[in-house]
C-alpha cells in the first residue's frame, strides 16, 4: 500500500511539473511575440501645448520625454502626407512598463474633430480608462483645474469602487475608476 501511495504522488508531482513545464513555455513563446505587454497611445489634438497641460495638470500624467518625427519619416512609414510633427511622451508612473500617451500635433494637415458626444457617436478607439487609487482626490484636483465630469461618479456593483468621465480639450473620453473612501 506504501509503495502505491508513493508512485501515485510521484505521479501526480511529475504531472505538475509537466504542466509547469507547459505553462513557462506558454509564457516564454508569449514573451516573445510580445516584447513589452502594455500599448502605448497616439492621440492627434488640435494644439498640443493645452493637450499636455490638461493630461499632467488635471489627470495627473508625467511627461517622460518628447521626440521629433521627420517629414521624411512620417511619408515613409505612412503616418502623415510628408508631415514633419512633434510628440509629447506622457506616463502613469515611472516604471518602464507604465502606460504611455503620445500626444501630437500636425499641423497643415486639416485634421476634424470626431463626434465624440457619446462613445457610439464615431467608430474608433473611443476612450481611455485610468484607474485611480482614490477617485475623491482626484475629482479634487480636476475640481481645481475647472475639468467637470461629464455626469455624476457612479457606483460600480456592490463594491466601493466609481467610474465618472471627463472630457480633454479635443472633446476625447477619458474614464476614470477608483474607490471613494
């Protein structure tokens, strides 16, 4: 009975480390179509200074970095018609995986706001969501730089956590969640 119990424990250790063994290749064949597990945004806005301003000041990103894109390289990868843009590198954090939002202006090329009255009104990514660790605080401080939520925080099932939505200057969704304490 000892030897039997024996063999079927090792049996059942040496399947978990089958599938272990399954599951780390998973993750590393994951790993390797994937480099970085988090997507960074582009967003176009009609002036870009205002856009920066709102996203630090009032949602409380960081600008981590800016960049020039070329002419030459923005006809040749097909991001514009030829059209040389700055962009403006903004983070939820500091860590390297933080999500990024690449704001960007470009001018000459006749860009047209979207309807973005409702995130049905357009096709297209339509928002971003930005959980916050205390949505009261952060109500405050849009508060302070004269950002109203769109409606009133409203409460998501039983647990203690809201989402409201505010508006950028360009009229672009923004979801933000997190607990009221």
């Amino acid at each position: 009975m000892k030897y039997r119990m024996v063999l079927l424990v090792g049996a059942w250790v040496a399947a978990g480390v089958l599938m272990l063994s399954a599951a780390e290749r998973k993750e590393q064949q994951e790993k390797a179509e994937f480099s970085q597990t988090t997507i960074d945004l582009g967003l176009v806005v009609r002036d870009v200074e205002t856009a920066a301003t709102f996203y630090t000041q009032a949602l409380g990103f960081t600008k981590v970095g800016e960049f020039d894109v070329s002419d030459q390289m923005a006809g040749a990868t097909g991001l514009t018609d030829n059209k040389p843009f700055k962009v403006q590198v903004l983070a939820l954090g500091t860590e390297p995986s933080a999500t990024k939002l690449k704001i960007m202006q470009i001018p000459g090329s006749g860009s047209k706001p979207v309807d973005n009255q409702y995130i049905g009104s357009s096709l297209g990514f339509r928002y971003i969501t930005v959980f916050v660790s205390d949505l009261t605080k952060t109500m405050e401080r849009l508060q302070r730089n004269h950002v109203a939520p769109v409606k009133e925080p409203y409460r998501l099932g039983n647990a203690n956590s809201y989402l409201i939505l505010v508006k950028d200057p360009d009229g672009n969704t923004i979801e933000l969640i997190g607990p009221r304490p």
